[in-house]
C-alpha cells in the first residue's frame, strides 16, 4: 500500500498532523476508518439531495423545493463538525473530490431528469443507510470510548431519522411506500 493510499485511510500520519490525544493509536485508527465514510457519504448526499433541488419538476414543487433546500444545508451542517473530529482525535480526513469518491458507500444520480416520487424513494433509502451508518460509527465511538464523537452522531442520527419521517410523509398518497 502506497503512502498516499494508506493516507486515504487516515493512517499512517504525518508528524505535523498527529494530535495529542489520550486514546490509543488503535482507536484514533478505528474511529478515523469508521467517521470518514460519514464525511464522505455526506458529501455525496448533500450533493444528490441539491441536484434534486435544482431539477424538481412537480406541482409540488415550493413545498418540495424548500425542503430539499432544508435537509441539504443540515446535511452539510454536518460535515465540519465530523471532520474536525477526526482530527481532533489525532486522525486525517477527507482530502479531495476523489478521497469521497473513493470512500462514499450513498450512490450518485446523474440522471437527466428524475420524477419528484423517485427523489423521494432515492432519498428515504439514502437517509435511512446514512443513519444505519452512524449507528456503526458510534458502535465503534463506545467501543474506543470516544464519548465526544458519538454525542455528535446522536445528534446526527436523530436529524437524519427526521429527514427520513419528513421524506417517507411526504411521499403518503399513494406514490411512494418505502419500509
């Protein structure tokens, strides 16, 4: 594995960029591995849920407009907040457009044009991994006794289960049945 690669990871790190901390190497390692997927899912999500702001064609299309609009600006919300977690615990983050390429697990939709009911089923689907993800992070976060990490993915979870209840009675009507 080349330096660049293993970097990608958030180990090995460089002297310059390696923060006090009092947890282990090992922790600082398995929590780094388990809060940059988030960051980069985030991203991605963010950048999906945008798209579907920007393309919406509906007659619900205020309602809908704003908020998509809502739930992209809370999911970048918390992109910072993670990160810097990352490196307050002595780890490396998300460094470029191709480092969350490599590390999103929430798929793109570079469709020319997606109806309002596939936005809806595309974004309850993405919200509900999102928030299965955070909920490994902060397995990992308990397990490493990182408690200021996982306070942040409680919070985290919880926005996003609302984004997901937003979404799913949105879609009541007949359009969209997603479980």
């Amino acid at each position: 594995m080349t330096a660049k690669s293993a970097s990608r990871k958030g180990h090995p790190i460089p002297a310059q960029l390696s923060t006090p901390t009092d947890l282990s190497p090992e922790a600082t390692r398995a929590i780094t591995e388990a809060i940059n997927p988030l960051v980069a899912d985030a991203f991605a999500l963010y950048v999906k849920t945008k798209n579907f702001h920007w393309h919406l064609v509906s007659s619900h299309f205020r309602d809908y407009h704003l908020m998509f609009d809502e739930h992209a600006d809370q999911i970048f919300a918390t992109i910072d907040p993670l990160a810097e977690r990352v490196r307050k615990i002595g780890g490396t983050t998300i460094r470029s457009i191709g480092h969350i390429g490599a590390l999103q697990t929430i798929k793109d939709d570079d469709a020319d044009c997606v109806l309002p009911v596939d936005m809806l089923r595309e974004l309850i689907a993405d919200n509900k991994s999102m928030a299965a993800a955070m909920r490994s992070a902060h397995e990992v976060c308990d397990d490493k006794k990182d408690v200021a990490t996982a306070s942040l993915l409680e919070v985290f979870i919880d926005e996003t289960e609302r984004r997901v209840w937003f979404l799913f009675e949105t879609s009541q009507g007949g359009e969209v049945h997603t479980r």
